[in-house]
C-alpha cells in the first residue's frame, strides 16, 4: 500500500460568504488570534505526517503564497532588533511544509479545483483539506482517516452528524456502518432539502482519495450552482471503488461561518498562555455589561 505523502488545499474560491473583506484578502488568510486559517491546515497535515502540501490558489490570493514563503527583510529587521521569539515563528512557517501552488484559472467549482492537482499528485493516494474546516483536534480525525484508507486501499470521507436544518448546506451521505464511527459509502448527495435528505451525516472538508477520484472527476458534469462538485465525483467514485466515511466526534470549527469564526478566535485565544486570562477578563466585562448572566 502506497503511503499518503500529499495533501491538496484548495483555496482558489471566491470567498462571497466572508464580502467585503474578501474583495482583496482570500478567506484562508483571514487570522484566527495571530495565524491564517490556512495555517492550521497546514499545520494539521503535518501534525498527520504529510509534509509536501499543494495549495490550489487563484486571482488575488498571492497573499497566502507570500505567508509560506521567506521574507528576508523583515527577518533581518527582526534579528536586528533582537525580537528572537516571534523571529523564529515567521521561519517556523515557512519551514512547516513543503508547500507547492497551482493555480485554478477560472473557480469553476470545488471538483475542478481538486482535478487540478493531478499533475502534482499523479498515481498516489492524497488528502484534500478546506480552509472552511478548521480542525483543532491533535489531528485525531485525519489521522483515524489515513488508517481507514490504510488498512482497506479505499477513499476516506470525514462525516458529522447534523441538523436536518444544517444538511442543506453539505453533502449528505448514505451507507452502512462497518464498525463504530466508520461507514462503508453507498450514496451521496450535495446539499439536499431538509425534507430529501437521506441522512444526517453531512461530509465535512477532509478527505483521502485514491487517483480514482481524477477519473471520476472528468466524467463529472456542472452540478448544484452549475459548479463541478466534488461530491458528484465522489457519488461516481464510490460505483466503482470502496469509499468509506469516518465520524467525527469533536474539536472542529467552520470557518465559513461569520458566528463560528468569531467563536473560534475567542476559544482558541483561550487556550493559548499568554492571552487566556486578559481574554476572560474581556469576557466576564462583556458578559456583565451586556446582563448576560
Ligand atoms: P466554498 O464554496 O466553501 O468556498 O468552497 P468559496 O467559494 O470560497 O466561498 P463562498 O461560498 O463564495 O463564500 C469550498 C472550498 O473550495 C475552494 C474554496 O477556496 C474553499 O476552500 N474552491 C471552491 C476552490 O478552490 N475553487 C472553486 O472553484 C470553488
């Protein structure tokens, strides 16, 4: 069995949900505490032992190419100045990963983006990782996915049970459960009404694919929004090949979603030492001056 050496981040989306800040800065690079977003992809995919990371970039995101990239002058200014500390944290960046971009020259949607990465992955199983999907979890999940795809050569899928609200905004999916928290994919389907959907396990943004995903994805017409979906490739995937799904239990936020970025700057700003206590502090007054007690 080939090892999973590389993982797509596709980042070439046009960011309407996040407007107007995404008019010039990508969504990826929008800061929880003092990262990118990308950064925690990043971060998490090395965390699993993948290190050569392929970011699918587009128009207006050279940002996100300047962050994993040195930047000479300010190191040296930072050196001069003796700033030691946050010295070593803009090399450790750029150090993290071996970290490739290719560009998706028209956002034709999720599918296509990955279908751009062929070249880059050619024959090997990968990871696709979204940027909407922040995972701070030791990267439990994409670790029990890369087993799954080890012990069975098949494609990985991460699930969440959701809402029948919530199903509408992800792809629903069908199958049986093989053991605890893994399922054997039968059906899948992009964002379903509450009253069609055939389940409440939505596929969230992390993914392990075997190059059987690039044949499907060629033979996937414009879908929902007239966008080649991913998902529509993984439903013809999962005719030829076995695709399983793996549960998610805990650790994620959505990003793409303006209350759940919010929350997930505060929580992580919580976890971290040197901001913890000035940050409860805040929201003790917040709480007090709002008489949310
Ligand atoms: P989304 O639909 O969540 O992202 O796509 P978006 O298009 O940037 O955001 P909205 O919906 O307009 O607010 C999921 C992921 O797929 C990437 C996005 O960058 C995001 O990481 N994507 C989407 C591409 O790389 N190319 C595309 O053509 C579409």
């Amino acid at each position: 069995m080939q090892p999973v050496r590389k993982a797509v981040l596709p980042a070439a989306g046009l960011g309407t949900r996040f407007l107007p800040v995404t008019k010039s800065i990508p969504k990826e690079m929008l800061p929880l505490v003092d990262k990118p977003a990308i950064q925690y992809v990043v971060e998490e995919a090395v965390q699993a032992g993948i290190s050569d990371v392929l970011v699918i970039t587009g128009r207006g995101k050279g940002a996100i190419e300047d962050h994993f990239d040195r930047n000479v002058e300010l190191e040296q200014v930072l050196e001069r100045s003796g700033k030691t500390a946050i010295l070593e944290e803009v090399q450790a960046t750029d150090r993290l990963a071996h970290v490739h971009f290719i560009r998706q020259h028209e956002a034709l949607g999720l599918g296509h983006a990955v279908a751009v990465a062929e070249p880059h992955v050619g024959g090997e199983p990968f990871v696709v990782m979204l940027g909407d999907d922040i995972m701070v979890d030791d990267a439990t999940l994409l670790t029990r996915m890369l087993d799954v795809h080890a012990e069975t050569g098949g494609s990985v899928l991460a699930l969440m049970e959701v809402t029948p609200e919530e199903i509408s905004a992800y792809g629903a999916l069908t199958g049986e459960p093989v053991r605890e928290g893994v399922m054997r994919a039968r059906g899948v389907v992009e964002k379903p009404k509450p009253e069609e959907a055939p389940s409440n396990l939505a596929v969230i943004g992390r993914y392990v694919f075997t190059p059987g995903i690039f044949d499907a994805l060629r033979e996937t017409e414009p879908g929902v929004g007239g966008e080649i979906q991913l998902t529509d490739a993984i439903g013809i995937l999962l005719e030829r090949e076995p695709v399983f799904g793996v549960v998610f239990s805990e650790g994620r936020y959505d990003a793409g979603k303006k209350v759940d970025f919010l929350r997930a700057n505060i929580e992580l700003g919580l976890a971290r030492d040197d901001l913890r206590d000035e940050i409860e502090q805040m929201l003790r007054t917040l709480v007090r001056a709002r008489g949310l007690t």
